[in-house]
C-alpha cells in the first residue's frame, strides 16, 4: 500500500508512539527497513530485539494494530503523482494492490480514499493468503492468479526491500522506489 498511499509517515508515528510507551526513541534509520513488509506481530519482534524489552507478542500486537486503526483512519492521501501514473496505465495493463497491510488496517484505508474505484476488487492482503510475510512471495502469486496474468509477464512496484525480493521470488520483474 505504501507504493499507492503515503503510508509511511503513518506507520512512523505508530512505531514512535509504542515504543514512547516503553520508554524508547524510534531507530527509523535501523529499523525501518527491517519492518517493511511484515506483520505487525514481526515488527513487534523485531523492536523486542533490537530494545530488548520482552512481553506477550499477541498483546503488544493488538496495541499496535489498536494505534495503527486510530492513525490510518485519518488523512491518509495517495503518493503524490501516483493518480497521475495510474492514470497513464490505466487501461492498457491489469492493476492489482498486494500489501502486507491486514484487512482490520487495509479496510478503513480502502474506504477513505476509494482506492477501490481504481483496483475494483484486486485489493490483495497478506489476510488472503493465510499471514504469510514479505519474503514469502505469495500475496503476488496471488495477486497474479488473480488478475489472470502469469508471474513472468508481471511487473510489481515496491518501496521496501522485503517487497523487491518477494517479487523477484515470485518470478516477477520488479521497480523498488
């Protein structure tokens, strides 16, 4: 999703403000890259590392997701220039979102932009396939099968480096912004 909506600084202040709660200063520099594309439960582990502080990962993850649904219910807006590019594809090749984003987050999201109106129904969530993170490459498999469009002859767009290698696994070229 964060190719499409601009994400990024939503998903820094849900980091920033759990890891405030535990006494804590976001290591953006070190940590984001290593939280892309992952579910919130690996993200939590990933901040457990890295802070060394412990706890029930189910009840720390229901804490991010509860900030996550406050924070991405407001002014989420498209990546600038996106509605433009969409626009100049639009038509001539099949389009699909496949984020790593669950359906309680990806939902309100959908709503608030009516990013549907562009995708229809190929708005593909790590939910569909069972939780299966970036590097596993199938939320683009899935998406492909979906869309009716082999691996090979589909070009995926990704803004984390999880994503770029989970589209190559998937036997998709790939453009990593």
């Amino acid at each position: 999703e964060g190719v499409v909506l601009d994400t990024e600084p939503i998903w820094d202040k849900i980091a920033e403000t759990f890891l405030e709660r535990r006494g804590f200063s976001y290591d953006r520099e070190t940590l984001k890259s290593q939280t892309m594309g992952r579910t919130l439960s690996e993200g939590i582990e990933v901040w457990q590392k890295h802070y060394g502080f412990t706890g029930d990962i189910g009840k720390q993850t229901q804490e991010r997701r509860e900030i996550a649904q406050k924070l991405l219910a407001t002014d989420l807006e498209f990546i600038p220039g996106f509605l433009e590019f969409y626009q100049s594809i639009r038509g001539k090749y099949r389009t699909a979102v496949a984020t790593s984003m669950e359906r309680t987050l990806l939902n309100p999201a959908i709503k608030g932009v009516q990013l549907n109106r562009l995708f229809g129904d190929h708005i593909y969530s790590i939910e569909d396939i069972g939780f299966l993170s970036k590097l596993n490459p199938d939320i683009y498999i899935y998406a492909a099968q979906k869309i009716g469009s082999p691996p090979y002859l589909c070009i995926g767009i990704e803004d984390s480096p999880y994503g770029v290698e989970s589209l190559q696994r998937a036997g998709m070229k790939s453009i990593g912004i």
